[in-house]
C-alpha cells in the first residue's frame, strides 16, 4: 500500500474545524476519496464519516537576481478535509513528536 498521507496541516483555520470533528491533511495529488478515507482509519484508528479534496493548482513565480531573472513554477498540492465519526478525536501533535523522533 503506497503513502497517502503526506502530513497533517496545523494552521489557525485548520484548528478552527477540530471542535467540528474535522482535521486537514497533506496528501499525495494522485490520492483519491476512498484511499484518504482509508489511510486516516488505518493510522488513527477512528471512523470516517465524510471527505472533502481541494487541489491547490501550481502558481508561477518570478525572482529578479544579478544574473538575470529566474522564473519558475510551485508544486501542486492536495489537501484532504476529513470529518469523523461524533466523539472521535485525533491528537495531530502527539503524531507530530513521534515523527520527528524516527
């Protein structure tokens, strides 16, 4: 089974959904509805009851140096809204630490 989860997204606005039951996460562009939904409940062991996507297109950048200018573009990104089932919660910063110590 490939890596569909890329990393969860701590933002403001993303912390503002958790009261909701909901939590954003990084994912793969190629990920689709039913694979999302089945990576956050093999990792978290929760119940997932609804999944939103939002693909965030690749914006171009242009950069002015000595040399000359230096264009290019961002990489496109995939993020994924996911609602839990009521009274299940996700403790997205205890997942964080044990990343980080691997």
């Amino acid at each position: 089974m490939r890596q569909v989860l890329k990393r969860p997204i701590l933002s403001e606005k993303s912390s503002s959904f958790e009261p909701q039951g909901k939590y954003v996460f990084e994912v793969i562009p190629s990920a689709n509805k039913i694979e999302i939904r089945r990576a956050v409940e093999d990792r978290y062991n929760v119940k997932v009851t609804n999944v939103h996507t939002i693909t965030q297109r690749p914006t171009s950048r242009t950069r002015w140096t000595g040399r000359g200018v230096i264009s290019g573009k961002t990489i496109r990104r995939k993020k994924a809204i996911v609602t839990l089932a009521q009274g299940q919660t996700i403790d997205l910063l205890g997942d964080l630490e044990d990343t980080s110590q691997d």
